[in-house]
C-alpha cells in the first residue's frame, strides 16, 4: 500500500482498563472534545475495528437460519425482478 500504514493493534489494558484515558474534558469545551474524540479513534482504529469484525462475526454465527432466510428472500426478489423484466414486451421495447 502506497503511504498507508495500518497502526499496532493495541492491547487489552491499555484498550480498555486504563482508566486515566477515561478523563473527559470540560463539558463545553467542544474543540476538546472532538479533539479527544478524533485522537482516541485513530489511536485504537485497529481495535475497534478488530472488535467490530468480531461482533459481527458471533451475531452471524448465532442468527445464522436469519441470515440465510433473509438471503433466501432477497435472491428471491431479486429473481422476481429480472424474471418480470424480461418476460415483458413493452419493457423490452423500451431498452431496443
């Protein structure tokens, strides 16, 4: 990747348990907190992604017969569409 560098996964305490981290700046000053804001997603962006990933992960694993069913039906759908589309002369009319 030209330039583009994936930052260090960060660990478990420094992640989560460290509690200095957690100090909030004035509720009023909003450059502050945008500023913490910003820092702390890009400091932990290889985390949260990571965890993102594995939420993901687990919800598929444990509603998978959703997941398929709601495949099921948007390939049925979608199935629907292009069939109605090609079955019809006026539609075909209309791309010639």
């Amino acid at each position: 990747m030209n330039g583009v560098e994936v930052p260090p996964f960060r660990n478990f305490h420094e992640f989560l348990l460290e509690t200095n981290r957690y100090e909030r700046p004035p509720f009023n000053d909003f450059k502050r907190w945008n500023n913490r804001i910003i820092s702390n997603l890009l400091y932990f962006q290889t985390n949260y992604f990571v965890t993102i990933i594995a939420l993901f992960l687990l919800h598929t694993i444990y509603s998978s017969q959703d997941i398929f069913i709601g495949l099921i039906a948007v390939v049925a759908v979608i199935a629907t569409l292009i069939f109605a589309v090609s079955a019809d002369a006026n539609i075909k009319k209309v791309h010639n």
